[in-house]
C-alpha cells in the first residue's frame, strides 16, 4: 500500500511542478499532495506502533526512538 501512496506523491509532483495548468487546479493538486503525504506518515506511524522490539532492532530504531516518531504529529516529518 506504502508503493500505492508513492506513486501518488510522485504523480502530484509532477503536475505541481507544471507550468500550463491553470492556477486554481495548481492549489487542488496541492492540498491533495499534501494531504497524501500526511495520509502516508500516519499510516507508516500505526504501523511503526506494532512493531516488537526484535523488529525495531532490524530496522536500526531504539525503543527510545520508536516512541519520539509516535509522538510526532501527522503534519510534522
């Protein structure tokens, strides 16, 4: 679902960075972008949450460090 997510950023970029579309869609595309990229942060955050410690280890993260990216808000990186 994380590719499903990507390819739309990618594709939201790719028409924000465009010249010829009319002003109004520019700020459509966005809002929309970031609302996938907020979208996309939760959903990697909830998942975080249920990894076990042997995970976190695999992926190089502390406890300590798992629980700083939880509190972190959907808008803030």
């Amino acid at each position: 679902m994380v590719q499903y997510k990507s390819n739309h950023i990618a594709l939201a970029e790719f028409f924000c960075s465009r010249e010829t579309i009319p002003p109004l869609a520019g700020i459509a595309l966005q809002v929309a972008y970031q609302i996938v990229v907020w979208s996309n942060r939760h959903s990697t955050r909830k998942a975080l949450a249920k990894l076990d410690q042997t995970r976190l280890n695999d992926i190089g993260l502390s406890e300590m460090q798992m629980e700083t990216e939880l509190r972190k808000p959907f808008w803030r990186a």
